[in-house]
C-alpha cells in the first residue's frame, strides 16, 4: 500500500524524472537536439495531466509519514505550475538548445513539485534547492547577451542569501520545539519564546528574498533582463508561484500573530508602492514586467491577512492570472537578433502599425496585470483584499488598493507605446512569431480570456 501511495502521490514527479532520463539518454545517443523540445513538453503535459487527475479524484496519501504528503490541493497547485511552464517551453526553441537545458528545465520543475508535497523543512528546503540551482545554470546556458553571466552569479547569491536565511529559521524553530515538521512551524508561531520568534522572522524573511518583495529585490530586475525570455519568464512566473505555494504550505490556516501582520503589511506595502514607481522609469519591457513582478509578490502577501478558507484558493487563483498575463506578453514579443532591442520599449513604438496581434496581446496583458475588469488581474486582486477586509485588515486592504493605482501609469505607457506611430529609432522591421510562439501567445490568451468571464467556475474547484 505504500508503494501505492508513493507511486500515485508523486505521479507528476515520476513523469517529470522519466522526461529527464530521456533527454539525458537521447544527449548521450547523440540524437539530433531537435528532439530535445518536445521531449520536455511532452513530459510536463503529462505531470500536469497526472497532477489534475490526482486533485479532481480527491487522492490523498502521506506515503513518507512526517515528510511528504499530497492533498487535492497540493496536487492542484502541481498541476498549476506544471500548465505554467507548457507556453514557457513552447517559446524556449531559439532560446534553450540541446537537452541539457531542457533537463535543467524539467529538474526544476521537479523541485517545485516538491514543495507541494513538504510536510518537513527538510522535503521543503530540498524542493527549493532542487528548483533554484538549474535556474541558475539556465541563465547561463541560454544567455543572448553578455551580461548572462553576471546575471547568474547575481541571482546564485540573491538564491544563497535566501537559502541561508531558510536554513538558519528552521534550526532556531528546530531549537525551540525540537521537530523539523512545518506543523512545529505553525506552533512557533504562536510561541513566546524568542528562539522561536527569531526563527520564525529568519523563515519569513527567507520567503520575502526568494520572492523578491522589496527591499530584498536587489539584483532581481538586472537578471530579468540579462537572462533570455524564457528564463526570464520562467523566473517571474513558476518560480514566483512556487515560492507562494511554499509560504502556503508553511502558514496553512494559521493566523498570523500581530505582530507578524505589521511585519508583513509593511513589506508588502514597500514592494508594491516600490515596484510600480521604479517600473516607470524602465526602458526595457522585460526590466518593467520585473519591477511588476516585484509589485504582485507584495499583493500576493496579503493573502496570508487572511486565515480563513478562501486564502489558499485566493493564492491559487492569482498565481493563474498573474502567470497567464506575464507569459501572454513573454509570449507576444516579437524575436530580434539582438537581445537587448528585442524588448526595449523604444524599439516597440508602433508595433500595431506592423504587428497588430502581437501589439493587441501584449496590450490585453497589461491590462489586465494593471487589474483593469474584467480581467483575471481584477478579480486576482479583488480576492486578495476582500479577504483581508473580511479578516478585519480594513485600513491595510486599503492602502493596498490605494497603492496598486501607482501601477496603472506604466502599464497604460507601454499600451500608449505600442500604439502610437512608428518612430525612426525603431530597430529595424521585427520578424513575425514563430509558430509555437503563436501558440503560446493563443493559448495564455484563450485562457486569460475564459478567466475574465468565468472566474467563479475557477474559484470554486480551488476552494473546493
């Protein structure tokens, strides 16, 4: 029975490491690279399949007691970052070559499922690792520019920093309750002690570095822009929400102490008032969508304000519309030899004059992470303060709210860039979409769309 369980619990991740055997197989076979491509999204299309059955059949089993568990939930928010990554692939030829970096790809994809299943520090820090360290690779591997390198580096010691910070949180927690469970996490807490206190500021904080809210964002929007679009896209979205998801797992239904909640209301305010000022200076789309990036991981925050039931469906939910509008204008960017014109704002003057689709896709996509209705970003975000209103953070919700309108100049800039006339410093004509870049773009598109008019249908199997 428990071979069972731990076959069925990590189906997703089983096929996540068969998909990594074959391109490592297929780089040793000398196949033509080619293959390496749809290898990989074969494998994540399958996990997600795996991972969606999984949470609609309502499986649950702990086939590593004390260590590793799955829950409908976990299983969905497999799924979620499995569908997440489908259009990263599908725009990664050109960018990713060879098997190696696909097998990095999927490598942290298997960590970030990991998470998911944590019931200890030890499953948890490993699924953080285990997702953090091919990312760095990538962003050397797949670099188009010179800065690549130093980018990497940046984002290893960003990473490092984050990691230490995990590792001594948990040995102070360990310290106070003598347990390595994320259930001891939940009782420090709650704990009067200051080892216990100082472990659980030392966890917090570690998720505020590796999510980059502000002021741990340092490093974050220069290697946004060195790493190639898909890196990039990866870093911003799968990441992102894997590092929520982990938070996820660590609060659970607790409430946060008082104390906590300043601590976290404070950060979060910081990031979003510092995200949406700094993103309009920005001369690079990929630099702007990395200060937005900044901005939403302090909105998703707020979500833990509020320690009833509707907080991990909230989570859930804003990570599918804040990762289906980021992917949408990942997507949507037109490719260019060079890498550093290819998003740089100035050379997209105009682009609904040349490519009217491409223009519109990335239009619809700053709409909606402005939080424009009907788009998903509106709803994303009227969860998330609704609920902490309804947890009684009133005056928090509101600032919230009232900061967010700081946003809405730089994503209403890009729009107003990309349908003005053309002008003469505009790099040359851009190329059309490849073909599995048209895909992409189609489908974050078709699914931006059906969140707009059915996100309740959405909510309510999250909450379910």
């Amino acid at each position: 029975m428990i071979l069972r369980d731990a076959l069925l619990a990590m189906l997703p991740e089983h096929v996540l490491l068969a998909g990594i055997v074959l391109l490592l197989v297929a780089e040793i076979a000398a196949l033509p690279g080619r293959a390496a491509a749809p290898i990989a999204l074969v494998a994540v299309v399958a996990a997600a399949g795996a991972g969606l059955w999984l949470s609609a059949t309502g499986f649950t089993a702990a086939p590593f007691e004390g260590a590793y568990a799955i829950a409908p939930f976990g299983s969905a928010a497999k799924a979620i970052l499995l569908v997440l990554a489908v259009p990263i692939l599908l725009t990664a030829p050109g960018d990713l070559a060879g098997y190696r970096a696909y097998a990095l790809v999927l490598s942290s994809l298997y960590g970030a499922l990991l998470i998911n299943g944590a019931e200890s520090f030890t499953i948890l820090f490993v699924g953080i690792e285990l997702m953090s360290l091919p990312v760095y690779a990538l962003a050397v591997v797949s670099f188009r520019r010179d800065e690549g390198a130093e980018a990497a580096l940046k984002y290893l010691v960003l990473g490092g920093a984050g990691s230490a910070m995990l590792l001594m949180g948990a040995a102070l927690v360990f310290g106070s309750g003598g347990d390595l469970s994320l259930a001891a996490f939940a009782d420090a807490l709650v704990a009067e002690d200051l080892l216990a206190r100082a472990g659980v500021a030392l966890v917090v904080g570690a998720l505020f570095v590796k999510a980059a809210i502000a002021p741990f964002h340092a490093w974050a929007p220069d290697v946004y822009e060195a790493a190639s679009v898909p890196v990039t896209a990866y870093m911003a979205v799968v990441v992102k929400a894997a590092v929520l998801f982990a938070a996820l797992r660590l609060f659970r239904a607790a409430a946060l102490p008082v104390e906590l909640v300043d601590l976290v209301v404070l950060f979060s305010l910081a990031s979003v008032v510092w995200g949406n000022l700094a993103a309009m200076r920005q001369a690079s789309l990929r630099r702007t969508i990395a200060y937005s990036s900044i901005a939403h991981a302090g909105y998703l925050f707020y979500a833990f304000l509020d320690p009833g039931p509707g907080r991990p469906a909230a989570i859930a939910f804003y990570a599918i519309a804040y990762g289906l509008s980021n992917l949408l204008a990942f997507a949507a960017i037109p490719p260019a030899e060079d890498d550093a014109a290819r998003d740089r704002l100035e050379d997209l003057r105009g682009l609904f004059s040349r490519r009217p689709f491409a223009a519109i896709a990335i239009a619809i996509a700053m709409l909606s992470l402005a939080g424009v209705p009907p788009l998903p970003g509106f709803t994303a975000k009227f969860f998330l303060f609704n609920n902490a209103m309804i947890a009684g953070y009133t005056a928090y919700a509101v600032a919230g709210l009232v900061a967010s309108y700081l946003g809405l100049y730089f994503y209403l800039r890009v729009i107003q860039i990309l349908f003005a006339s053309p002008s003469e410093a505009a790099a040359g004509e851009p190329r059309g979409l490849r073909a599995a870049a048209l895909v992409a773009t189609v489908l974050c598109l078709v699914g931006t769309l059906l969140l707009s008019v059915l996100p309740g249908w959405l909510v309510d199997r999250l909450a379910g």
